[in-house]
C-alpha cells in the first residue's frame, strides 16, 4: 500500500485553488441570480400595469347590465310619449271643431 505523502505547500496551493474556484462559483451564482432579480422585477411591473388596466376596464364596463334596464325604460317613456301625443291631438282636433273650449272640457269632466 502506497502512502500519498504531501507537502505542505501541495496542501495550501490545492486549498487556495479550491477556494478561487469557490468564489468563481459564488460570483456567477450572483450575477446570476442578479439577473433573475431584474428579470423578475421587470416582469412584475408589466404585471401591475396590465392589472391597473384590467381594473379601469371593470370600471368601464361595470355598468353595461344596467343599459338593458335603462333601454327597457327608454322604451316605456316612448310608450308613454306616443299616448301623450295621441291625447294631445285629440284634444287639438276636438279644440279646432268645438266653439265652447275650453269651457265645454269642464262639462266633460
């Protein structure tokens, strides 16, 4: 059996090599994770933007549903307009043939 005897200055040159290579490792573990910290950084703000955007649009189309209430409204009041318009030309067809108005809409009363 063959003893590997080393020296001492074989021993401090494979400890300071391995410790370059140590710190070489540790440095590019670094500038990469500096990297991934940006990238993430980057990412998030693109994330909040299209969030803030996505909100403004809730915002704005968040009364969409009420339109249909307010086109079934509008639909009424047409309705109603169009009865008001009959009644009224009536009462001008009726004011045009009658020498009595308006005393005679009394009596009608």
């Amino acid at each position: 059996m063959t003893v590997l005897a080393l020296t001492d200055t074989a021993v401090y040159t494979v400890w300071w090599i391995s410790l370059g290579i140590g710190l070489v490792v540790i440095l590019v573990v670094a500038a990469l994770l500096t990297l991934e910290v940006r990238e993430i950084r980057r990412v998030l703000t693109g994330v909040q933007a299209i969030w803030a955007v996505g909100q403004r649009i809730a915002n704005n189309t968040v009364h969409i549903d009420l339109l249909r209430y307010t086109n079934q409204t509008a639909g009424q009041i047409l309705e109603t307009a169009g009865a008001i318009a009959q009644a009224v030309s009536r009462i001008e067809h009726h004011a045009a043939g009658c020498p009595g108005c308006p005393r005679c809409i009394e009596v009608h009363r």
